[in-house]
C-alpha cells in the first residue's frame, strides 16, 4: 500500500515538475519585454519588410535624414555579417521598445528572436574591430559591455533570444521581467495578442497609454500640451504605408464602460481650424454617454451649457513663435451666458465671460487660471481665449480664410481622417518642433508633416488609427508671395546669396555656392554666367575687386584652405588660388586697401591666433608673419583710416581690444580689456581725428564700451539684461553704417540703439536665429529674423511691423537691395536649392 502510494506521489510530483517547468521555460520572446514599456514595434523578416519599404517608398526630397538613418545602420549591419543579414532576418523575428529610463531621457532595447550568430564569432568579431568588451552577472545572468570609446552597447542572451540596448538598466530589466511573467507586457494586456494580425504589412505596434503621458513630458516638456488622460490601458495597431502616408489601425485593450451609439458625428469643426494651429484636440459624441467616457467626466455640469462636441487648439503667434490657447464648444445646446462687457471687431463682439458656474467650469477644466476669459460666436460655435489679441487674430483667419478648410494643403491631410472618431488628436509637427520641443535630438522628426492619433468607441473598446503624413515639399512651402525670378541649382544651396555689381552695366549679380561646392555667378535675371567646383565651403564674405587696376570687377573669397579669385567670366585669376599661409585652417579674411589705391592687402587669421598680412600676390608682409595672438579672434581684423593714420583693429573673444599700426605694433592705450569675453562683432565710428574716432563693442554680460582711438574709454553702460542668460550682439547693415544693440533671452529679443528705446518680440528656441539689418536711409530699414527651425524669414520695418503679411520660406540668411526711385525692395532668398528674387513694394 506504500509503496503504492509512493509511486502516485512520485508521478504526480514529476507531472508538477514538467509543467512548472514548461510553464516557466522561456519559449515567446515577449516574455522578456518589461509591463513599463511605452512603444513596442514587431516585425517578421525585419530585412524584407525593409526592401519592401524601399520599392513602396518614393522620396519626394533628395535628402530625408530619418530615412538615410536608417539605411546606414542597416548597411553597417550587413556589413558586420558579411552580407548575411537577409539570412538572418529571414524567419526571424525583430521587436524594438523605448522605454523612459530618467526624468529626460528616452532609450531603445532590441530583441531577437532567433539569435543565428555565433556567440563565439559575434564577440571575435567586436574585438577585432578594437572594441573594449566586459562581462559581469546579474542576477545568474552575464551581461556583455561593449564599448567604443563613445557609446556603450549592453548584450544579453537567453535562450535563443539576443537582446541589446545602450542602457544597462534596460537590459537588467530584461532579466528581472524573464524570472516573472507578470511583469512582462503580455502578460498585462493578453486581450491585445487576440486580436487578428496581418500577414502582409510592414509591422504591428503596440501602445502602452499607461506611460504615454510620461513619454509626452521627456519630448515636450510643456504643460501646454494636452494630458490623454481618457485613455485605455493599451493599443494594438497594424502598419501600412501608402502614398507618403504611414497608416496604423487596430483596437484598444477593453474598458470597463460601453459606448451606445455609431451613429455618425459631425465634422464642422475641422475646418474652422487657423492655419497657425499646433495641434488640435477634438473630442466628440451625440449622446451623454459616450461624451462623459471620452472626456473621463462624471458628471454632466458642462453639458448643462453645451452641446457634445469640444475642441482645444494651441495656435502660434502670427508674429512670433510663441504660443496660446484657444477653446471651441459647440453651442447647439447654449443657455443664457452672463458676460460683463463686450467690444465689436470688424463685425464680431468679442465678450468678457462672468464669474459663474461656466467660468468656474472653464478654468477647473480646461484654462487652469483665474484670469478673465473672453469669446466670441462663429457659425455654431463658441470661441475662448484668455487675451482678446489672439481672439482678434482668429477672427482675421475667418475673414481672411486661412483656415484648414480654406486651404488644399490642410484639406488634402484632413480628407485622410476618420471624422468620425469620438477623439482626435491632430498635430502639425513643424510647428510642434518650433514651439514646443526645445531638445534638437528628436528633430529628426522633421521630415513628417502631420500626425493624427483617433479613437472611436465601439461596445467596450476603442477603434484607433493613427495617420503620419511625410512631408511634400512641394506643396507644404509654396510662396505665399511668388517670386519674380528663380534659379534652381543641381543641389541644396549652402550660403547665402551675395551680391556684387556688373561692371558692364552696375546691375546687381549673385554668387552662390551649392553643397558638391559649386560656385556660381548669376546675371541680374538669375541666369548662371558660369560656374566652377571648388575645394570646400566658402566661408568668407564675397569681395569685389578690381585686381588689375583697370575698372573691371573680379571677386575674391575663402575657404578654410585657400583664397579663390575669379573674373566675371569665370576664369580664374592669374596665381590663384593662394595657399592657407598657415597649417591651421582659415578663420576670416578680411580685404585692406590702405588709400583706395587697389593696392589691396588681404588679412589672414586662424583659431590659433595667428593673423597674416599678404599681398594681392599672396606675399607675406614683414610683421604679419605671422602676429601671434594670445587668444582666438572673433571676427576678422578691420581697417580704418583718420587723419593720414591706417588703424587695424583686432578684437580678441577673451575680450582684448588691439588697435594695430601697419607694421603691426600696438598703438599707445592699447589692448584695452573689457570685463568679459565678446561674442560681438565691432562697431567703428570714423571721426576727423584720433580722439573723436570710437570703437563701440559689447561684451557677453551686456557691458557697453565707447573707447576712443586714444585708448580713453570714453563711456561704459550696463544695457538691459532680461535674465541672467541673456545674449548680446551687435549687428550692423551691410556698409557697416548703421547698427542694432540685440539682447536675445530665450523667449525674447530686446532690439535697440542709441536714438530708441527697447522693442521686444517674442520667440522661443531662438538659439539659432539669424539677425540682418538693413538701412538704406529715409526710414527706409528692415530688420531680418531667421527661424532656422522652422526655415522662415520675418521682416520687419523701421517701426517693427511686419514688411509682408507672410513670413518668407528661407533655409539661410537673405540679401537685399532698395530702390529709391521705384520704391521697392529686391530681396534674394534661398530655400533648400531654389534661389528666388521677390520683389516688394514699399
């Protein structure tokens, strides 16, 4: 009897043990992906998928950098497996995460399926490329650390499964998630793997909305965006591309509520959006029900105002890059609101809402402020904003029709959405990337148009589809003023169009240069009159000259190994180009011609200091042989003449003021230091003598200096600084007449001179903004903005409004004439590789 039932308990003992261990045995590679991932993309034959993309994909630009991204890592991949990547990804299986893995920072984790690389060989392989390799266990499990001096790659391999990620802590989580399924994401949303997958698509996604707000704040960081906090738990999409368009459909985990109707939904609203709009958030129904689940409410004390239909835009200043918020409700079921006063508006009043339950509502709800409120009414709806400024630029797009509906670029995008959706979340990504996302590592993003991420209720989940729309250059940066000209080059243009005059006849001519480094002379019709290769960017201003003395032009620039001369014809001039007198690349030339005699000298510095005097012939010039600096230049050395006396003037960026003669000695009062470095360039104010000569400069902590040719320092002021990370340049017109004092803050940009007081604009992210000034006399100014984010050129007049109604579409810097006569103003631009003359009236 014993042994009986000794023999049942051994049997029963090993059938525990079988299907324990089966049950733990690491057979699914999502075993291994952690509950806290936010975005999980799967692919079959990662390799064919990707060679199926290629032939569907049709670049509408020559250059998309996400795209050549990608195809450098999947040709350096192949690489390293000796063009054996199709047979490995052949069968096989490729899952990439991002998970969040610090307040501000996003990391990957890669996983595959079938690890078909000998470890052995794989390792041999990193080693013989002089890669450091380390092991350590954790937690029974050895984690290799590859490192190549700037970037570490963790590995880990369990099973058959290899994963890899930059993050260490990514790959420890791996580990903790393989020795208990329940942390692992599958085992959290099992109703997202019953749905049906595609066979043929290019992948499937999957959406973590538990951490999707967290994800929002690392990229965007801005509490003007919304929270998606009537969200499901997850989402599981299909993958397809089709006509610059990246589609993504399928259902949402299940909710704990049921929505009751399919009836359709009205779509009005979409196409009362402005143009300047960054994103749109519209939620929808037409019943209470489904209202209160998509808005996460519970209870029904807005719906006593309105109907079931609300939206929320985050538009961009039309004269800035700043940003406000505006609030639309449908007024099909408005009660009696109490205003305290109201102002007309080309037609429209613009009310000031009551304290009241509504107001309460708004601000609790929506505008987290107790600051007034303001609408106005518009065919069936109801418009909010917390300034009646951006209330009256709304009402301007209506009138003017810059709406989405008015326009076919926005109408082209909105025609691809479901409109049937219960929430949409729409978002134009130029503008998100200007506004709201300071960090430049997720620019990449750039090349895509719009996203839209919708939901419709259906019983107790959620349709969801989210559409990406690429870019089309074309249509997307149609001139909203046509040029009057155009020359379109092989390639990107890279500098900005200068302008030199014929001889022949004084009208204006441009050199350009492309990104092969092309050079190009254009005729006053932007016909090319030739063009030459040369050995790298220009990096110089280009100089006109007349080199041989006989009233016929030539120019002359630099690159950072020679100095090239052309004719008009462009044949290159006798001797050129002269060689980098130095082993270190050139920094600035400047062109120093004595007593306008032509004899011209031609000023040579580098980032160590030394500055080379030579003649036209490239001769070195005794004392500028080199002169040696004890610090890096900021600009090119100036020359001025007063009085018979030649001054060169070198301004040092930790802040020394030399003032040179010809042979190269100090002048007496000379250096002078100022009390911080300069980033500024000088500004030189000619008078009849030495002592009524100034140098004007301003240093980086606002720190004004007027120093006579006596070496007096004649005034010092402290200018307007509005925080303690302000930025301060002078820049002048292109004669070097006239200049701007700009104090640049984050937000802001404080102009002024010695005549004005501040003007302020406001924009964000200005880190990389161009400033111009032009000043062609009678008032006649135009101060020029470059947004390099989002490549716009503002224009403002000598008042500080816009010259046009539109920003102009420009990738660099502009140039532009003024004619008096004809009352208008030329102005060259250039975008991507178009160079264009638009012509504007005063």
């Amino acid at each position: 009897m014993n042994n009986k039932f000794l023999i049942i308990f051994c049997v029963l003992l090993s059938l525990i043990g079988v299907y324990y261990y089966n049950n733990n045995k690491l057979t699914n590679v999502w075993d291994l992906i952690s509950e806290k991932t936010i975005i999980i993309y799967e692919v079959n034959n990662p390799y064919e998928v990707w060679k199926k993309f290629k032939i569907s994909y049709k670049k509408e630009t020559k250059e998309n950098e996400l795209y050549d991204l990608i195809e450098k890592k999947i040709d350096t991949i192949n690489l390293f497996l000796e063009n054996e990547l199709i047979n490995f990804s052949k069968e096989n299986k490729l899952l990439i995460g991002i998970n969040i893995i610090s307040k501000n920072k996003i990391e990957s984790i890669f996983f595959i399926e079938k690890n078909k690389i000998n470890k052995k060989y794989f390792f041999k392989k990193i080693d013989s490329l002089g890669y450091a390799i380390n092991e350590r266990i954790y937690n029974e499990n050895k984690i290799y650390e590859v490192n190549d001096n700037s970037n570490n790659y963790n590995f880990l391999f369990i099973n058959d499964f290899m994963i890899f990620s930059g993050s260490s802590l990514l790959i420890e989580d791996v580990i903790r998630t393989s020795k208990n399924k329940k942390l692992s994401f599958q085992f959290n949303n099992e109703d997202l793997f019953k749905q049906v997958k595609l066979e043929k698509d290019f992948g499937n996604l999957y959406l973590n909305f538990n951490k999707i707000n967290e994800l929002i704040n690392v990229i965007i960081n801005n509490n003007n965006f919304i929270k998606l906090d009537v969200l499901p738990k997850s989402s599981f999409l299909d993958i397809d591309y089709n006509k610059n368009n990246f589609y993504l459909n399928g259902f949402t985990s299940t909710i704990n509520q049921t929505f009751k109707s399919n009836i359709p939904i009205s779509e009005s609203m979409y196409k009362l959006i402005p143009t300047n709009t960054i994103y749109f958030y519209h939620l929808n129904s037409n019943n209470i029900n489904d209202f209160n689940i998509v808005n996460n409410f519970d209870d029904d004390s807005l719906n006593i105002y309105f109907g079931y239909e609300i939206g929320r835009i985050i538009v961009e200043n039309d004269f800035s890059n700043s940003h406000e918020e505006i609030l639309i409700f449908n007024k099909e079921n408005l009660k009696n609101i109490n205003v305290s006063d109201s102002s007309e508006y080309k037609n429209y009043f613009i009310k000031t809402l009551k304290k009241n339950i509504l107001k309460n509502l708004l601000n609790k709800t929506f505008i987290k402020d107790s600051i007034p409120i303001y609408y106005f009414e518009y065919d069936k709806f109801l418009f909010f904003g917390t300034k009646t400024s951006i209330l009256r630029n709304y009402i301007d797009d209506i009138i003017n029709k810059k709406l989405w509906g008015k326009k076919i670029y926005y109408n082209n995008y909105i025609s691809k959405l479901n409109k049937n959706s219960n929430i949409s979340l729409i978002i134009n990504i130029d503008k998100l990337l200007n506004n709201l996302i300071p960090s430049k590592k997720y620019k990449i993003i750039k090349h895509f148009d719009f996203i839209s991420f919708q939901m419709k209720g259906i019983e107790n989940k959620f349709y969801t589809n989210i559409t990406i729309q690429e870019k089309d250059i074309k249509l997307k940066y149609e001139e909203k003023i046509q040029p009057n000209k155009t020359f379109i080059a092989e390639n990107k243009l890279i500098i900005k169009p200068n302008i030199v005059f014929s001889h022949l006849d004084n009208s204006p001519e441009i050199i350009t240069q492309d990104k092969n480094f092309n050079v190009y002379q254009l005729s006053s019709d932007l016909k090319p009159i030739w063009k030459d290769s040369i050995d790298n960017t220009i990096i110089s201003k280009v100089f006109q000259i007349d080199y041989y003395r006989n009233n016929k032009k030539q120019i002359l620039f630099s690159t950072k190994k020679n100095i090239h001369s052309y004719d008009r014809k462009g044949n290159k001039l006798i001797g050129f180009p002269l060689k980098n007198p130095s082993i270190s690349p050139i920094e600035f030339i400047n062109l120093i011609d004595y007593d306008n005699s032509k004899r011209f000298r031609i000023a040579v510095a580098n980032k160590n200091g030394e500055v080379y005097l030579l003649n036209k012939n490239g001769k070195k010039l005794s004392g500028w042989n080199p002169l040696v600096m004890n610090n890096e230049l900021n600009q090119a050395p100036k020359h001025i003449r007063i009085a018979g006396k030649d001054y060169i003037i070198i301004i040092l960026k930790n802040g020394e003021i030399y003032l040179k003669n010809r042979k190269g000695e100090n002048y007496k009062g000379f250096p002078i230091k100022t009390k911080s470095t300069i980033s500024s360039k000088v500004y030189l104010a000619k008078g009849g003598n030495s002592k009524n000569s100034f140098i004007e400069i301003i240093d980086d902590e606002g720190n004004f200096y007027k120093i006579n040719f006596n070496g007096k320092i004649i005034s010092l002021d402290q200018k307007y600084r509005p925080s303690k990370n302000s930025k301060f340049k002078i820049i002048q017109d292109p004669l070097e007449k006239y200049y701007k004092i700009l104090s640049i803050n984050y937000n802001s940009i404080f102009i002024s001179n010695k005549e004005e007081n501040d003007i302020k604009l406001t924009f964000n992210n200005n880190n990389n903004f161009i400033y111009q000034y032009y000043n062609f006399g009678s008032n006649n100014e135009i101060f020029s903005l470059l947004d390099n984010n989002e490549n716009k050129i503002y224009l403002y007049k000598s008042n500080y409004d816009l010259l046009t109604d539109y920003h102009l579409n420009s990738t660099l810097p502009i140039s532009i004439i003024y004619s008096s006569r004809k009352r208008k103003f030329d102005i060259y631009k250039i975008f991507n590789n178009t160079l264009s003359l638009i012509e504007i009236n005063k």
